[in-house]
C-alpha cells in the first residue's frame, strides 16, 4: 500500500474529527477571544479580557466549579458504592436475579428531565408528598430544595438515583467476565466472604471500577438538568454549578464570547483534573 | 299574501346577512372561543380576515410554552389558518429561551420565524432586527383603544417594534373574605392594636402576612400562610423586587432614574431605598408557604390562586386564575395597587423623605414582533392584528391561564368583567387598581438598556443570596452594584444612558 493510499482511508475519520471535534474547539477559543453580546454581535478581537476578567473578577465561577466538584465526587462514590453492592447481588444466584436486574436498571432508561420534574414534586415543601409522610411520623417540614445545605444533598439524591444503574451495569458486566479459578483457589484456601471480596473481587475488578468511575465523573461533571428543574441553582446559588452557570452566562445573557471563555477553561480544568484523578486510581487501585 | 312571505324572508335574510349580529352567531359558530361576544366588527376582525387568501404561504412563529401566551398563539394561529387559507407553524419555546432563540439567528442574520414572542423588556436588544409596526396597524381603531402606558412599552422613541397584545403590571391581590371579615377585624386589632385593612405599606404588609401564617384561617383543614411571592432566582424574581423597592426608591421629588442616576450613571440599586426593600423581602421569607423562596410564577399562580396564602403581587394572572369559577376562592379576592411606604429615600439631600409614598411598577410584558428578515411580514402583521382584534381580546384576558391581561381603556370597564361572572365589587376594586396606576404620575417602567439581561440577571443572584442568608440585604446589594458598574463598563455608559433615558422620560411623564 502506498502513501496516498493511507491517506484515502485516513480522510474520511479525519474530517468527522474535524468537523465535531477540532473546528468547534477552535471556534469555542476564538470567540472566548471575542466581545461577543447582546449588544456587540460580532466577533470582535479583544484579545484575553475575558480571561483576565474570568481569573481576576469572577468568584461565583471558582464557587460554582467548587460546588460542582463536591457534588460530582460525592455522587460518583455513592453511585459505586451502592452500584458495586447491587452488582454484587445480583451476580450471585438469587431468587428472581433477572427480574432485580431489570428492575435496578429502570431509574436509567428514564428521561431525566422528567423524573426531576418528578423529584422536584415529590420534594416540594408544602404540596409534595416526602414532607406528608414524614409529618406522619411527627417529622417537621423539611426544606429539601430552599435550604442552601439540604438542597445540595437534594440533588444528590436525585443525581445517585438516576445514575447508579449505570454503574451498576459496568460493574455487573465487569464481575460476569471475572475468571473463576480466583475464586475457586480461595474457596479451596477457606476465605470468607469478607477476604475473598478484598483480595479476589476488588482488585480483579480494579480496571473497570477505574474506567467505570472516569466515565461517570466526566457525565456528572456536566451536571445541568438536573440543577436546571431541581432548584435553578437556588437557593440564591447554593446548588449552582459550572455548566449551568456557564448557560446562564451564555444563553440567558447573551455573553456568548464570555461564555466561550468559561467553557474553553472548563474544558481545560477537567481535561487535566481527570488525568490526574485517573492517574491517582490506578496507583491506589492497581497494585502491580 | 306569497309576495308579502316572499318580501320577508328576504328582509330577514338581509338583517341576516348584512347586521353585525348575523356575523356574531356565524363566526361565534365556527369559533366557539368568542362565543360571549361574537365577532367584533374591525379591521383585524374574522369578518375581515376571512377575505383574505394566504393559502399556500406559511407563516411561522416562535412563542411561549403552553398555556401561558403558547396557548392563545397556538388557538389564534388554528383560527387564522381556518380563516386565510395559510398553514401556521407554532413553536413553543420555554420562557428562559425565548431570547435566545430569537437572538442567536437575528445576529446570524437569518429568520426562521416571520413572529417571535418574548418580553417587552427585550425593545432594546431586538428592535434593530424587528419590522416596525406599519402606519396602517398602528392608525386602526383596535390600536387606538390601547393605554398611552402600553403603547409607550411597546414603542421606542416613537417607533413601535412590538404588536401590543398584552398589558402587565404588579399590584397586589389579597383574600377579601378575610381582610372584610369582622371577626378577624376584631381578633387582629386585639393582638396587634393594628386595623386590618387592606395593606397601605409593606411594613403592613408584612405585619397582616406574619399574622396570617401558619394556621388554618380558611376552615378547611389545611394551613394557611401569609404571602406567595416569586422568590426563585432566574425565575422573574427581579421584577417582584423591583416592585418592592418602588415605594422606597421612587421619589417623585427626585426624577432623573429609578435604576440609575441618569446624570452620572451610577447605580442607585444599593441606596437605602433598595436595602429598606431587601430587608422586607428577606423578613418574608419567615411567612411564605414552605419551600415559598424557591416559588416561581408557577408556584406563586398555583399557590395564591390555590387558597394558600393571604397576599400575593405579581401580574394579572394570579388574580384572573383566583377569579375563574373553577377556582376554589372564586370571587374572594380583591386587588389594590402595590403597597407604598411611609418614607422614600432622597438621593439628592442623600436623607429619607417621611410621607406616604407609593409607585406603580409597569413591569415588562408579553411581547411580539416580525422579523424585518421576514418573507411573510404583510401575513405576520395581519395574524398579530388578529391576535388582539376586539372579540378575541376580550375571551383572552378572561381566561388566567392565558396570560393575556388589559392593555386597552375598555378593558376598564367593570362590564367586561361582570359578564364573565366576577362579583361587581370585585370587578370595580381590579378595573379602578388598574386605571390608577395609569393615572399615576409616580410610575416605574422596567429596564430597557443594552445588557438588560446582565443587569437583572446580577440583581436577582444577589438578591436571591440575600434571600438565601448567604448575604446580608447590603453587602447583596453592594455586590450587584458592583457588578452594575462592570456591566456599564462593558457596555459603555453612554450607550446604556442613551437608552436609559427614554425610560427615564417616561418614568418622569415627559413622554
């Protein structure tokens, strides 16, 4: 096969890439570059102002990214937490094991729109029914989404619920394509359940509790429908996170060329901080 | 005695055919929508527009989701397509996109929709990419009916961009059965020493709610609460706080800017007028319903027009819901202006003026235009016109859910309103609030500046901090001035006083 050969099967892939990849990250770099508004319409020069703006002059960014971190974080452990233990109960032979695995998978293939929606009903202060069947308990009314702490947890909620079936999927495929003699080697050794979990199904599932947990802080660091129909980043901006300050920045105001800076940088911080996070997990993970 | 049937039968059929009451029952039978009144002779009228052949030519608008404005759009352009011939594509875009999705192709210079909805606020920023309202439309009779108020919202210096079809304000809605009730009279006098009375200020405001909360006044098994207010951030919420800033800020003794000092540009949203407001607004946080400081205008509609709560200001549609016959305190509600206050800051002599004060909030509305890149514009126009022609009109602002609320001297009349089933007492207390703020000489428009969107959007994270308990009402305040001055800025202040200014000779009864 000669040169230009190579490049007839190359082109077609490389100019997909280029087009949904590389042409929107340059034009997302040229326009945080530019004045672009309401009431300037254009693509304009005015160099790194937004930059400086956004590193000098914009604490509700960093609080946001902040916010947005800790709500990631959290819900990821629980969403592995509580997917791990599912998986494992359902790769064990119990009774009506097809009927929990579909079952468990239900909260996933919902649209998530409209089960916040739903959430948002059910926690509703005064009307939802949460608050009711507490108060029957001679529980007060609690503020699930106008307290600025319970609002966060609020969202979590919601967040572990549509997404640990996810997880759980991963993890349930992951310890259906374990090999057996592990385990075989360690019943014959006499371990116990608690043993063979630490140093058999652990480690051996290590790679894909790793690649299972990177991909589900890339999703829930885009977290925005959720915040967008649970509280709108409220109470004042206690639950407001990055992508959905950046759509208010963008969409809501029109500062589209500000917009871009904060999504470019975005893009920029997470690209490095899941590097790094990956890098971290297979070091404590992954014992060679 | 064949030639004396035969001469009658032709006599009726002609009062049949040519009497506008003959048009009434035979467009009122098509459109059962106009049915009280039948149709309504006019320029825009189903008379005229069924002369008019459009078929083959689509006309497509962008508007709100349903019900509000969404659903009237979408009846009136069904209705207009039975009448022309035209085929009508309506899109429904939620409220916090309206802008955008009009903005991004205008800016784009492209226009897939000939109509776009939105909020009279919007002037500013569309009105370069929106056709003027032709002289044709702007001379008919319908148009003629509409207050100089809302025809100044719809205008910019002079021009008129957007189609009025609708007329905002806030004023205030409480429970009549309650405040009129002499036995609460009694109680409330004995605990507070207080009349109760329909609040003059908001400090009454605040007392009547506090007492009212919590509590089953109603007798129907349920707690009550004081107030439903829009309190969630992005979610309107500024406009509720400019209503209650009015009282306190706008000082007819100072004119020259409610928002900024025309002169200097500075923002005033941090004076103590402001603060006095926000400090109300965060003690009523303790007496609405629970989760009330995450109440959009959903939720403050839902729950006022619901029988939860004792007070409510926002627009017109919390009271026309509260009033329809479906409505569980139907004909127990009155309106009255927004409350004033006993004192209004003087950013002249930088002290309080003590006295009874009080200030009409004009607060942004729906709005729509046609795009100047429009094909259809002659079509747009004549949907729009149809829209608001007199029959339709008056069916619109008696249903709540429509969010179409008076814009023209005759809905003023209590008539319109007694013959959908108000209680006259109730008609005349919400036609006699709504023509007093048109007569006031102290009234507030809403921002119409380059970043209007920047400004109240700063405003209202404050605010709602505030509300929150992250910030105290200054330091809230301080920071959306700041921010205020970054915009302006940004902006370039002349630009934004440019603007400003045709607000301000409004606000100052120069225009």
């Amino acid at each position: 096969m000669n040169f230009k050969h190579k490049f007839v099967f190359l082109f077609p892939g490389l100019f997909v890439l280029i087009g949904i990849l590389i042409f929107p990250i340059i034009f997302t770099i040229r326009l945080s570059l530019s004045g672009w508004n309401s009431y300037t319409p254009e693509m304009n020069f005015i160099g790194i102002t937004n930059y400086i703006r956004l590193f000098t002059d914009d604490p509700r960014f960093w609080e946001s990214f902040f916010r947005l971190s800790f709500l990631s974080v959290t819900t990821v452990i629980l969403q592995y937490v509580i997917g791990f233990a599912l998986a494992m109960m359902v790769w064990r032979e119990i009774k009506f094991k097809r009927f929990f695995r579909v079952i468990f998978l239900v909260p996933m293939m919902t649209t998530p729109v409209i089960m916040t929606v739903i959430w948002r009903t059910f926690f509703h202060e005064s009307l939802g029914p949460v608050n009711d069947l507490l108060g029957g308990f001679g529980v007060k009314p609690i503020l699930w989404l106008s307290d600025p702490v319970i609002a966060k947890f609020t969202v979590i909620i919601v967040e572990v619920w549509q997404w640990t079936p996810f997880m759980f999927l991963l993890l349930l495929a992951g310890l259906l394509s374990l090999p057996k003699e592990p385990f075989l080697a360690a019943a014959i050794d006499g371990a116990s359940p608690f043993r063979k979990f630490v140093y058999v199904t652990f480690p051996l599932m290590a790679p894909i509790s790793i690649g299972a947990i990177i991909i589900r802080l890339i999703e829930a660091s885009k977290i925005m429908d959720t915040v967008f129909v649970l509280t709108s980043g409220g109470p004042g901006t206690a639950t407001e996170t990055s992508s959905f300050y950046i759509y208010i920045k963008g969409l809501r105001e029109f500062q589209m060329g500000y917009a871009a800076t904060l999504s470019f940088t975005y893009l920029v911080i997470m690209i490095i901080s899941l590097t790094i996070i990956a890098k971290v997990l297979t070091k404590l993970m992954i014992k060679e | 005695m064949k030639t004396i049937k035969t001469c009658v039968t032709a006599l009726i059929s002609a009062l049949l055919v040519f009497s506008p009451v003959a048009y009434a029952d035979k467009w009122s039978d098509q459109f059962p929508h106009i049915k009280a009144t039948g149709d309504i002779p006019g320029d825009c009228s189903y008379e005229s527009m069924s002369k008019k052949n459009y078929k083959g030519k689509t006309l497509k608008i962008n508007t709100h989701a349903v019900p509000v404005m969404g659903e009237p759009t979408a009846l009136h352009a069904e209705q207009f397509a039975k009448l022309t011939g035209a085929k009508v594509d309506v899109t429904h875009t939620p409220a916090g996109d309206l802008y955008a999705k009009a903005m991004v192709p205008f800016q784009a210079g492209q226009a897939p929709y000939d109509i776009v909805f939105g909020f009279s606020n919007f002037i500013n920023d569309w009105r370069r990419y929106l056709e003027p309202v032709p002289k044709k439309y702007v001379e008919m009779k319908q148009m003629k009916d509409v207050t100089p108020s809302h025809i100044g919202v719809a205008s910019w210096d002079g021009v008129m961009y957007q189609f009025p079809v609708d007329g905002d304000r806030h004023y205030l809605k409480y429970r009549k059965d309650v405040i009129d009730n002499p036995e609460y009279q009694k109680q409330y006098k004995e605990a507070t020493g207080k009349e109760l009375r329909v609040p003059q200020t908001w400090k009454e405001y605040g007392e009547m709610a506090a007492y009212f909360n919590n509590w089953d006044w109603d007798g129907d098994g349920e707690k009550e609460y004081g107030s439903a207010e829009v309190m969630k951030k992005d979610d309107l919420m500024y406009a509720a706080f400019y209503s209650r800033s009015a009282a306190y800020s706008k000082n007819p003794k100072t004119p020259g800017g409610f928002f900024f000092d025309l002169e200097t540009m500075k923002p005033l949203i941090n004076n103590p007028g402001f603060v006095e407001a926000l400090t109300d607004w965060v003690e009523a946080t303790k007496y609405v319903p629970p989760g009330g400081i995450n109440f959009g205008l959903g939720d403050e509609i839902g729950s006022f027009g619901g029988g939860q709560t004792l007070f409510s200001f926002s627009w017109d549609d919390a009271f026309v819901a509260a009033m329809q016959p479906d409505s569980p305190i139907n004909n127990k509600v009155g309106a009255a202006q927004l409350p004033g206050a006993m004192k209004v800051w003087n950013r002249k002599t930088n002290s309080w003026d003590e006295g009874f004060n009080q200030a009409p909030f004009f607060v942004w509305g729906w709005a729509v235009g046609v795009a100047k890149k429009s094909k259809e514009k002659e079509m747009a126009f004549d949907y729009l016109c149809f829209f608001a022609n007199e029959a339709n009109h008056q069916a619109d602002i008696g249903i709540g859910r429509f969010g179409v609320n008076p814009f023209r001297n005759d809905d003023f009349k209590v008539d319109v309103w007694t013959q959908i089933g108000w209680d006259k007492d109730i008609a005349q207390s919400y036609v006699d609030t709504l023509a007093q703020m048109e007569q006031s000489k102290n009234r507030v428009f809403p921002l119409r500046v380059p970043g209007t969107f920047e400004f109240n959007a700063a405003l209202a994270t404050a605010a709602a901090k505030a509300l929150a308990g992250q910030l105290s009402p200054q330091a809230a305040l301080d920071e959306a001035a700041k921010q205020w001055e970054d915009i302006l800025n940004r902006v370039g202040k002349d630009n934004v006083r440019k603007a400003y200014a045709v607000g301000v000779a409004m606000e100052d009864n120069k225009q």
